[in-house]
C-alpha cells in the first residue's frame, strides 16, 4: 500500500527533491505511464531549474517538493497537464502534495509582506507560517470553506448549469462559507440564493481539496422542503429537478460533483 502524504514545515531548499510538483499557473507538469495514469515526476526524470525550491513533505521515504516556474518550455522530460483533471487523476499521496503546493505556493507569493506593518516576511522555522521579520506577526496558511449540495426531492435531484460550467453541463448548487454562518446556515442560504427553495436533513457526504486558489469543497446530501425552482440568473442560468433516467450531461468523474450524482444515481445517497 502507498503510504499517505505526511505534510511538513514548508521551507526553501536548494537540494532537488525526490518527487516534484512543478506549476505554471494552473498546469502542472506530469509523467504518463503505459497504463494511462499519471504521476508526479521523479528526480532525474525531467529537467527543469531547480535552484531554490519549497520543501512540501514525504511520501514515506520520498520527500516532496514543489516549485513554479514562469514558462512551460522551461521544463522538458514530462507533460503539461491543466490541474484540476490532473489533481483527480494523481493517485492520492501524490494528489495531496499537488493540491498542498498550489496553495503553499500562492499563499507564500501572497504573504510576502506584512499585513500589519508592511515589512517582510521569512518562512516560519518551527511552523507553517509566515512571520514578520519587524514586528514578529505571524500568518498562517488560510483555508477557504466551501459546500456543494445534492438536494433530493423523491426520485428526483436538482442539477444547476452555473454560467461558469462548459455548456451544456449541469452541476450542483455550491458555494462559499461566509464570515459567521454555519456550514448548514451556508447551505440553505446558497439554494435561497441560488433556486430559490429551502432544504433540510443534511448529511455530509465527503470533501475535496479546491486549490483554486485556497478551499476545502464540503460536500452534503440535502432533501427538498419547499419553493420553485427560480434561478437566480447570476450565477445559475438554469436550473431543474432531473430523475435518475432522464439526466442532462454532468461533471466528468473525479470531481465531488460527479461523486455525489453517481453516489445518487447508484441508490447510495
Ligand atoms: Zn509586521
């Protein structure tokens, strides 16, 4: 069995490490196997210049490193790949330390001065943060919450097509936790704001790393209480109750998405 990522203290380090996690905005470089599957490349495997790189953690014995370079051409002996079917794709050690350097690495960019004081920050030597070198702040990492909701209504689920989605793909209701609410208060404002119904009965049902750029995408299992689908004409284009046999086109798989409606579709959820 492939033992778990085990993160540690983000740190630079001008020593390759032994597995990589290179970006360029959102692709990430990958090594494909005669099977199809992908993985993280290992040292000597490509070329690209490693020169002062952040330390992520290990994979047992392997220890995990990540860095971003400016241009693809930089770095040969791999494939670029866009990151989120990527990240689905990476079996899941190697997921993780993908998912923990994109957000690492933009949080680090991000952080680079001080919020207080203005002055500089260093990487934290004992944990995860950034700490001001004038007035000693320190900054952690912040994870964004986020839900993504399956409401069921007898044999029936509501799917959304989001203006952002590829046509003519329909999905779920999702959205961000606001400062103060709960989880379940995000929940039922998201499908007031979004379709105009309420819903109750909540159960968890999994979660995602959603490195775009810092969440945490929670995912629930709902039922229908009251209210006409209306969309909200923003963000939902369009919305509707669909049966199990009449579906529209959906996610592609390895998404929270797609893992709720197929959980629902199989009698599961
Ligand atoms: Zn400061």
């Amino acid at each position: 069995m492939t033992p778990p990522f085990i993160p540690a203290i983000p740190r630079e380090s001008g020593t390759e490490p032994d597995v990589t996690v290179i970006l360029c905005g959102s692709r990430i470089l990958i090594r494909r196997e005669s099977d199809g599957s992908i993985r993280l490349p290992r040292r000597g495997e490509t070329v690209y210049p490693w020169q002062s790189g952040l330390m992520l953690g290990r994979i047992g014995p392997l220890l995990c490193g990540a860095m971003e370079i400016a241009d693809e051409s930089a770095a040969t002996g791999g494939d670029w790949h866009d990151l989120r079917p990527a990240l689905n794709a990476l079996p899941p050690p190697e997921r993780i330390a993908a998912g923990r350097a994109r957000e690492l690495l933009i949080w680090r960019k991000r952080r680079r001065f001080c919020g207080l004081c203005g002055a500089v920050t260093n990487d934290s030597e004992t944990e995860c943060a950034r700490v001001c070198a004038a007035c000693g702040a320190a900054f952690f990492p912040v994870l964004a919450p986020a839900v993504i909701v399956l409401v069921k209504r007898g044999d029936e689920a509501l799917l959304a097509h989001n203006r952002r989605f590829a046509k003519p793909i329909y999905g779920l209701i999702a959205g961000f936790v606001e400062a103060g609410e709960t989880v379940e208060e995000c929940i039922r404002r998201e499908l007031y704001e979004e379709v105009s119904i309420t819903a109750g009965n909540f159960h968890y049902f999994g979660s995602q790393c959603w490195p775009y750029p810092n969440s945490l995408m929670l995912g629930f299992t709902a039922e229908y209480r009251s209210g006409e689908i209306t969309p909200d004409g923003c963000e939902i284009e369009s919305a509707n109750w669909f049966r199990r046999d009449a579906m529209p086109e959906i996610p592609a798989p390895g998404s929270i998405a797609r893992s709720l409606i197929d959980a629902w579709i199989d009698g599961r959820i």
